[in-house]
C-alpha cells in the first residue's frame, strides 16, 4: 500500500516526528513524506510516533488508493491541525486589504508575542464571549451584543506602532501574563507611566470612531468592559489619566498616525466581519466607523468620563438601588466573559486559533471553562439513601423532602430556605442540589467560622465523607479528596465539586483582575448563600451580594429550575423582597423538630458597675455559653475568671494555628455528644452562626431580631432537654431606648442595628410570656416584620448601611488596580489589599504576654508568631489609635523599630503602612522587654500583646485594656 504523511508539528516535535518518518519513508516535500509499506509497517510508524508525541505532534496518514482517490487513515497528537479529512486547512482569511489605494497587511499586525493576528484575536475573544454569554444568560440579546462589540474592539489600541513595534521585538510563544501584555518600560517614551497602556487606547478609538445603534446602557458597558479588561495601572499623581481626553493627550504624535491606525481598524474590521459572515453571525452587525478630523477630536472628547467601575448614588429607599445593582450585574458578567475568553485565546498558538477559525471550532474552547458532570448528583444521593436507612419513615426526612421540592420547583427563581435551629438546613440543601441536578456547588458563608463548620458536617460520615469538597478562604486552603483531607496547592483553588468559600473570595471576583475568572465558574455553578443575613449590615457587602444575585436571577425563566438557595433561620422579609428584589413566596419555611422550651429574661446592667453585667460575673453552671458583641468584652471576662472556671475563650483576634486548635477544641466539647471537657464558653458573635455546638443555659449581650435568634439556635440545639432553658440577655439602657448614650448602644449604632434591636426588645417585651418553643419564637419573629413600627426602624437602619457602602464604593476601593511588573515576594505569604470592604487591615507582629490573672502579668521574651503562615491582621484604625496621638503605636514604631531591630529607618508612617501589606513586614504592635533594652525604651502605654492565659492563648489586647481603663 502506499501511502502519504503530513506532518504540522511545531517546537521539538518537528525534530521528533523527521526522525521517525524518515526512517520509513522519502520526505518529498518540507512537511510531507511518502512510501509503498505493509500493514505491519504502517502500525510500526503509528507506534512510534505515538510513542514520541507531545501536545505539539500532529501527523495525518493518507493510504492512496489511485490517482483519484484516497483514504484519509488516522491522526498522530492535535487533531485540530487538520479538518475532518485530515487535511491542512488553508489559512483562513485574506493577509493583506486595501483601504483606498492603501495596502494593509493583516499578517504582519499581531494581538501578542503568541503571534496571534489582532483580526483573528479580537474575532475569537469577540465570539467565544459571546457564546459564554449566552450560556450562561441563555434570554439576554442585548447583553451578549454588547459584549460582542466589546470583544472586537476590546484590544484595538495594540493597533498602535509603539505597542506593534515592542510586540515584533518579543515575538516568541509564551504564556501569556493573567492581566495580559503590555508595554512595560518604567522609563522613556512607552513607559507605562506617559503612554496609555492598550486597553486606555482601545477605549480612545471606541470614542472616537465608534458609531453607535445601541441603547445608553449598552453603550456604557461596552465602554467599561473595553476598558475594565484590564485592571488600572497605579501611575504617578501627575500622571494620573482622569478622563479620555487624557488618554488622547497622552500621545504625543497621535496626528501624524492618526490616518493610519484608522486605516488599519477599517480594515481590521472588514477582516473580522468576514469571519462573522462565516461563522453566520450576521445577527450582529457591525457598523462602519465615522471618520472625524483630526482638529476636531479634543473637542469631541472633553468632559467625557472614563467608565466608573460601579455606578452607585445614596437612595432614601431601599428598593430605590435596583437600577444601580442591575447596571453593575451585567458589567460582571459582560467583563468577566471578555476576560475568560481572552486567556482562553492568548493560551493558543496561532496556528491553533487560525486552526479553530477555519474548522469553526472554537465553541469547543468553552468546555475548558464549563463544568462537567463528575457524579456529585450519585453521591449526594447516596447520602440521602444512608439517611432513609438510617430513619425509615421518618417524619423529619419527610418534611425535608417535601421542603427541598418545594425549593427546587420550576416558578422560583431564587429560592429561600427559612429554616429554624435543629431543622437540617444542610441535608436540604443537598436535597435541593439533587432534586436541580447540581454538577457542581458553591458554598458561600460570611465568615471562615461558618466555612469551617460547614466543611466539617459536609466531610463527616453523616454526609459526603468521600465526595471531592474543598474550603477556600483568605487563610485557610483545605480540600478532602478520596476520604483525606490535605492542603490545596497554590493555584488548584476552585477545582473541587463542592467549594466552602467566603463572600470575600467571590467579591474578589468582581472587584480584582487575578480571581475574575472565579465569577464564570461560579456563574455555572449552584450556589448556596449560608447565613446570607449577615450582608445585611455588612458595608459594602450587601450591594455587592445583591449583584451576585441578580446575575443568577438572570439565568431563570419559567422553563428552568433554580440554580441559587439563600439559607437562613431569620431570613429578614424585608431585606429579601424590598432589597433583594425576589418575590416573599419564594421563601419556604420548616417547623423546628426541637420541642424544648425556653425562657427569655433581661437584664439591665449599667456598663459602670460590673457587678451588675451578667457578660462579666463569673459562672457556675454547666454546659453554658456567655456571647458577647465584641471580643474584647469576652477577653475581659475569661481573664477574670479563668482560674475559677472551667471555661473556654473563643473569637476572631487569634493567630491562625491558635484559632484552628481552639474551634476543633470546641466542637469537640459542645457538639452532640460531645466530650464536655469544658463548662463554659466565652465568645464574641463568631459562635453564633452554623456552629453544630450546644449547652444548656446561655447569657448573650443584646442585638437585633437576627442575631438573638442565632444565637438562640445554641441553646439546648438538639432538643434533648426537659427542663426550659434559660436565654438571659444583658442590654443596657441606652440599647432599650434607641440612644447611643452607652459602650453597648455605640457600638450598635456603627453596625447600623440600634433602632433594629430597640424595636426587638420592644416587641418582645409586648408579647412577654412564660416560655416559648422555637416554632412560637419564629412566628414571633414571622409577625415582628409585619410589624409597620417594626419595619419602619428596620428600614432607616437597612438605609443608613447601604448609603454608608455608597460612600466606601465612591471611594474606589473596589477598582482593579495593577503595578506593572511587581515582583513576587520570595519569602512567601499572601499580600493584602490596600482597601478593603472589611475595613483596612496590616500585618501585625507583637510581643507574648503571660497573663495568670489581672494582676499578674509577665511580658514574655519572645513574638506571638514565627511561621509566615500564622501572620495575624488588625485594622489600621486601631493601630493609629482611633486618631489618638497618645494610643498611636504606628508612631512608636516609626521612632524606635530601626534602632531595636538595626534595619533602615522609614521616614513616613505610610512607608511602613504600605510594608505591612506584606506579612514579612509587619507593624510591632509591642516589643519583648529584650528589644526595648537595647535602645534603653519602656514599653508603649497603649502596646497591644498577644495574651497567654492560665490554659489558653487570649489573643491581641492592650495592658490598657486588661486592667480596663476606658
């Protein structure tokens, strides 16, 4: 038989494949070779070749049957190198175009070093996010119009001969950096600091040349979306680009190019339009440019903006942000389809995308960034079988079936699960999962307690103990595979089939250029929002969680079930139908299977007198929990009596091996069965919330309807009780009369809950009765929102948090930013943004404290951390002093730290503020007395330790505060 080899091998592969095929055959051309062999032969060759082959192979065997006719055999390595017929495509689309009588040479103008023709590059992104648009909001046209558009014109601005003449000087296949190429130069002409960087320029040209058939809204987004791709380089102030006439003014000889980038975007676009007329996507159009003057261009663009990130104005109702919150969804999504198709594409050679064009495969890219059905639905079944082995007939998986039915049901497009403490809101929404066919979860919590308490019930036997679940959050990177748990590489986040995250990750998503991707998967995923209430006085978080989803709402119609569950035991009415914007029906409520019966009493204690505190006396009782509003409520407590009782401190201001040692500790003491190794636990709220932990008796400090019933959900959990349990709540005057007159209604007041907890106490106090079971207590809780006073304080809180996030928003904290070329650290650990929606944090380092009681207190001889890993973070706020001179220990630092520790000396606070954005150089918070000795230096009055108590870490807090000087 004869028969014919073509090879379109790239790299080493060429050398590889030459070698073997010409042993067996003649090379009659650069590429192809052919001979007479036998069968035996022919298998020998294919061995062989197979046996060499890397992603870069691709061989094609013809047998040759006549002068007419052949047989296309089989393909060696990348298919995708021929057609159907194994043969080489032609390349696609014409090298050169004429603009007039101007010739332009398509070949020779490049997207990136891959080598990538920009027609081809802005054709692919354009399209693929198309197609990922409409995937994934399958019933909005004008959505994936505009992020077509903005795919064309999304790199335009590489049209640029600067930005064409360093890409011609790095040509060569590379991956491709995640925020893309740019000129990188710090200094001279194209120095990323004078000239625009690409996507500035492609925006520049939209402007300019762009003429527009599309709606105000769509226009703006694909403004943003052209230039958000990026994230925004963080310049000199006086380099500082503040709207697109100063892009314009940027480039110095931008007359004398003018007329030719212009000819070559006319071309660029005729090219692209090609490809879309043979891809039939005459749907969308695309509309010849409007050449103007040159003379007349400034004025054109004078007092035109660049596009806001988020577009958001203070409202006086709260139903009054919708608009805002839908603009900004779509932006999401719009950006985040441009982006993944982008890395996508520049991953490819351009052989590969030129390939993909001709053959109009690349759709086929979309399954790289699509789930895939892994058997989570067989596994989560399997669960559910064990639980009706487990309980036949059972009452309860009855109810929980029927709630997951009901939640899952075609008309809900969100659905709410308002389940009360011990009703098993987590085996109903896996339930739920099943019964909506998940591939793949989102776990989503507001705080890493929450995620880790998650994580455990999901891994225990009771549950998925061999499914592929993963924990990601800022400090901690978990995931349980094959029955084990063990740490997650660097950069293999997000893989698993059920992921417990935090807000903050997903937010990341939408606010930062290196997690934006996260968004498409999440977008492909079921979500779960555990505990969502909690956004709701969380600055910043709750018009952010609101974009979240509205772009899951946007997935839905009357035809499809729901892919998104909210999961509450206080669910808020209002916040979810005013705010939220979903319809009250959709939330479905379960009766609590726990029968116990409790008992609410207050107290009042002046914060002056702590004898009348019952946060602060000390407990005899077994198996209690004493929850205070702050940490440092709860530190002042346990250090008083910790020699006396046998009790457990639990909060948010420990060092991380400490804080994981501590929560397995308690879980391990307080869950069901549980060792009770100890009596008592103290806390700030971080227990208060999706912690399978319970006791008898709790003493809680005061606070709004959704907090007291959380909390509330710890006591007596399990329903195994006969006697009532106590629920005794400490609340101070200024608390019962809405007034910010103490500490505790101070500091109510900043979270935007004082009127809401005033109003009830008030109820509560009007529907006062002996005893109550959980059921009674949430239809209370069911008829305080119906409650027109009620819902009046509840609205003025809900309004004041959300103009407070305006304003943090307005401050462009949330605005992708980028320092071209910043080096890695190489000592490790992860740097912190230098906004956050939490608050600004640094990186703190301070000496031990051995504390055995008020008045025994030892400054120790060495740090609270030495691994890189147990770095601890603290607001900036508090670091400062709260804007007291006196309590200012970033002064302190900046005075004394270059003497004691014999580095160079910061001569601004802010130096060493932006250093400890990096945990290799954190701010001393205190220093050992050995430290201070060498610069003969007493201890800072305010200095802040990490405490040791008698049997426990205590955590940071302040000498000051210890012996609780105001």
């Amino acid at each position: 038989m004869m028969v014919t080899f073509i090879s379109q091998c790239e790299k080493k592969a060429l050398k590889r494949t030459r070698r073997v095929l010409d042993s067996f055959a003649n090379r009659i051309g650069d590429n192809t070779w052919q001979t007479i062999i036998t069968q035996e032969g022919l298998n020998a060759v294919e061995k062989l070749l197979r046996k060499t082959a890397s992603k870069s192979t691709a061989v094609s065997c013809h047998w040759i049957r006549s002068r007419s006719r052949s047989d296309f055999l089989w393909v060696v390595g990348n298919k995708e190198a021929f057609d159907e017929n194994g043969v080489v495509p032609v390349h696609y689309g014409v090298t050169k175009r004429f603009i007039g009588e101007k010739e332009i040479m398509l070949d020779k103008i490049y997207a990136n070093t891959n080598g990538q023709r920009l027609d081809q590059h802005l054709f692919g992104v354009a399209y693929l996010a198309k197609c990922f648009v409409e995937k994934i909001v399958p019933y909005d046209k004008p959505l994936s119009e505009s992020v077509y558009i903005a795919g064309v014109w999304h790199d335009m601005g590489k049209l640029d001969d600067g930005f064409q003449g360093w890409i011609k000087l790095n040509k060569k296949f590379k991956d491709i950096p995640e925020d893309g190429e740019h000129i990188d130069k710090k200094t001279g002409k194209f120095s990323w600091q004078k000239y625009p960087r690409h996507n500035e320029s492609s925006l520049l040209l939209f402007e300019i040349l762009f003429d527009s058939n599309l709606n105000k809204d769509s226009l703006e987004r694909v403004k943003h979306t052209i230039y958000w791709h990026h994230a925004k380089p963080l310049r000199n102030k006086k380099d500082e680009i503040k709207k697109v006439v100063g892009i314009y003014n940027k480039i110095e000889d931008f007359e004398s190019s003018y007329d030719d980038v212009v000819d070559k975007l006319q071309a660029t676009l005729a090219s692209i339009e090609e490809m879309s007329n043979e891809y039939d996507e005459d749907g969308i159009e695309l509309k010849s440019i409007v050449k103007i003057h040159f003379d007349d261009i400034e004025e054109k663009l004078e007092g035109i903006d660049l596009p806001i990130y988020k577009r958001y104005s203070s409202k006086e109702k709260i139903d009054g942000y919708k608009h805002n919150i839908g603009f900004n969804a779509k932006n999401n999504l719009a950006r985040t389809a441009i982006v993944t198709a982008d890395r996508l594409i520049s991953k490819l050679t351009a052989q590969e995308l030129d390939t993909h064009i001709v053959n109009k495969t690349l759709e086929s890219l979309l399954d790289k960034a699509l789930q895939k059905d892994r058997g989570l639905g067989s596994e989560i079944k399997t669960c559910l079988d064990s639980f009706e082995k487990k309980y036949p007939n059972s009452d309860r998986n009855k109810a929980q079936n029927e709630i997951a039915k009901e939640l899952a049901d075609e008309e809900i497009d969100v659905g709410i699960l308002n389940g009360p403490a011990g009703c098993g809101k987590t085996k109903i929404a896996l339930e739920w999962a099943l019964k909506t066919s998940a591939k793949k979860i989102y776990w989503v919590c507001p705080r890493v307690q929450v995620c880790e308490g998650i994580f455990s019930d999901l891994c225990g036997d009771e549950y998925l103990p061999s499914s592929s679940i993963e924990i990601v959050t800022g400090e901690i990177k978990k995931r349980q595979k094959n029955g084990k748990v063990e740490e997650t590489i660097e950069g293999e986040e997000f893989k698993a089939d059920i992921i417990i995250t935090t807000i903050d990750q997903l937010v990341n998503s939408i606010t930062t250029h290196k997690h934006i991707t996260t968004l498409m998967d999440f977008m492909n995923a079921h979500v779960v929002f555990d505990e969502y209430h909690e956004y709701i006085t969380m600055q910043g978080f709750n018009l952010l969680f609101a974009e979240l989803i509205e772009m899951k709402k946007y997935q839905q119609n009357d035809e499809t079930l729901p892919n998104t569950l909210l999961v509450s035991a206080t669910p808020n009415p209002l916040f979810v139908t005013k705010f939220l914007g979903l319809d009250e029906d959709n939330i479905i409520g379960m009766n609590s299977f726990n029968n116990s019966s409790y008992k609410i009493k207050f107290i009042e204690f002046d914060e002056k007198d702590e004898a009348t505190n019952p946060l602060k006396q000390q407990q005899n009782d077994k198996s209690l929990f004493v929850i205070s509003n702050t940490a440092i409520t709860a530190q002042q407590s346990f250090i008083e009596h910790q020699a006396k009782e046998n009790s457990i401190l639990f909060h948010s201001k420990f060092i991380k091996k400490d804080k994981e040692i501590l929560f397995d500790t308690i879980f391990e003491s307080f869950k069901k069965d549980g060792s009770k190794n100890y009596d008592i636990l103290r806390s700030g709220p971080v227990v208060q919330a999706s912690l399978n932990i319970t006791c008898n008796k709790m003493i809680s400090e005061m606070s709004h309807a959704e907090n007291f019933l959380q909390r509330l959900g710890r006591l007596d959990r399990f329903g195994e009780n006969n006697e009532i349990n106590p629920y005794i709540i400490a609340i101070t005057k200024g608390v019962k009369e809405g007034k910010a007159k103490d500490g505790s209604a101070r500091f109510l007041n900043e979270l935007d809950s004082l009127q809401s907890t005033k109003v009830w106490y008030e109820f509560l106090e009007n529907h006062q009765k002996e005893s109550y079971t959980i059921n009674e207590l949430y239809k209370l809780y069911e008829a305080f929102y119906s409650d027109e006073n009620a819902k009046e304080a509840i609205s003025q809180d809900l309004i004041s948090s959300l103009k407070k996030s305006v304003l943090l928003i307005e401050e462009n904290i949330l605005d992708p930013k980028s320092f071209p070329k910043s080096k890695k650290d190489e000592k490790g650990g992860v740097k912190i943004k230098k906004n956050s929606l939490r608050g600004n944090s640094l990186f703190v380092q301070m000496a031990k404290v051995k504390i055995n009681s008020v008045s025994d207190i030892e400054i120790l001889n060495e740090y609270a951390y030495s691994a890189i890993e147990d770095a601890i973070t603290l607001e900036t706020t508090v670091i400062e002093g709260y804007g007291d001179s006196n309590k200012n220990l970033l002064s302190f630092m900046a005075k004394k730290h270059h003497n004691i520790k014999e580095v160079k000396k910061a001569y601004k606070d802010t130096q060493l503020k932006t250093e400890a954005r990096d945990p290799n150089a954190p701010i001393y918070l205190s220093y050992t007395l050995e430290d201070l000795s060498k610069i003969n230096t007493q201890p800072h009055e305010y200095a802040q330790y990490y405490a040791i108590g008698l049997n426990q870490p205590i955590g940071i807090i302040s000498l000051a505060q210890i012996h609780k000087e105001k």
